[in-house]
C-alpha cells in the first residue's frame, strides 16, 4: 500500500519534469536555438519577444553594450 503511494507520486513528478521545457538560457546558449527560447519565454511573460541575430561571444559593431 505504501508502495503503491510512492509509486504514484513518483509517477507524477516525472509526468511534470518531462513536460517542463528547458530554460531559456540552456535552450539559447547550449542547444542554439534562439527561436525556441524566444518562444519559451514569450510564454512566460505573457509578451512577444522577437529573436535576435546576435552571435554568443561576439559582438557586432551595430550593438553597444
């Protein structure tokens, strides 16, 4: 019986962890896939956020930082 509750509750957690999408961070930088991420957080914030051509690492001259 015991068991049988742990089991459930197990079950549940990763239901939830599967369906959870990655951060954005890891999604822009590791996986770059910059669309994804802006998708990801347009979601979030409940705003349109457009992707950004920007390179990681590397500043373009039209950009000030």
């Amino acid at each position: 019986m015991i068991l049988m509750f742990g089991s459930i509750s197990a079950a549940m957690t990763y239901y939830s962890r599967m369906n959870m999408p990655e951060t954005t961070r890891y999604t822009a930088l590791v996986a770059k896939n910059a669309k994804q991420a802006a998708k990801d957080m347009s979601k979030v914030l409940q705003v349109e956020i457009q992707q950004h051509h920007f390179h990681c690492g590397v500043l373009d001259s039209d950009v000030l930082w």
